[in-house]
C-alpha cells in the first residue's frame, strides 16, 4: 500500500506517513512535477500506487474510469501541511480498507 503525493501537497507528506504507507513517494521523487494528469494517472497504475491529491481532476478521473489507480482526494482548502499529515494519519485504518476495498476507487478525507 504506497501512496503517490502529487504536486499540490507537499513532498514532507510521503516521509510522514511512510511507516503506515512504505514505498510512499512524491510525483518529485519521479521527476513528474509537470507532467499532465494522464501521464501520471498511468504511472500510478502500473507501478501500484494510490494518488493523494487536492486535484479535483483526479477525483472526476477515478469516478469515470474507476481504479486502478484509487484515488484519496484531500479537501482541507489551504492549510498547513502539518494539518494534512495528521488528518492523513488520523484516517489511516480508513485509507487502508479503502485500499484494499476492490469495489472502491475515490476516498475523499475533509
């Protein structure tokens, strides 16, 4: 279960949450800062991660084409990342089952 941050969420968020999620990692970590969001939709796929986001367009793709990759779109507005990783933290059993839920493919955290 590893987790793909992408460009709007701070890269710290991979490192924080890395003894719940190993192998998180952010799109920077890829080189895929600019990359458009198919690109990067097919990056998580195939290599198993689940996209983090506060991109709406994530969300509007997995509710389309469904999974993989899941989806986890995070509605907190603008905030502190530290705010983030503990509303992350707080939901991770929630993250895992939605994972891991084959009928699943959009949680949104708020």
């Amino acid at each position: 279960m590893k987790l793909l941050f992408d460009q709007n969420l701070s890269s710290k968020l991979a490192f924080a949450l890395s003894s719940a999620f190993p192998g998180s990692k952010h799109l920077k970590d890829f080189d895929l800062t600019r990359e458009q969001d198919e690109p990067i939709w097919t990056f998580a796929a195939s290599q198993g991660f689940t996209i983090v986001s506060k991109d709406s367009d994530f969300m509007h793709l997995s509710m389309v084409r469904g999974h993989p990759p899941k989806v986890v779109h995070v509605r907190l507005g603008n905030c502190p990342t530290s705010r983030i990783s503990a509303r992350l933290l707080a939901e991770v059993q929630a993250i895992q089952d939605f994972i891991l839920d084959e009928r699943t493919s959009l949680l949104i955290i708020e």
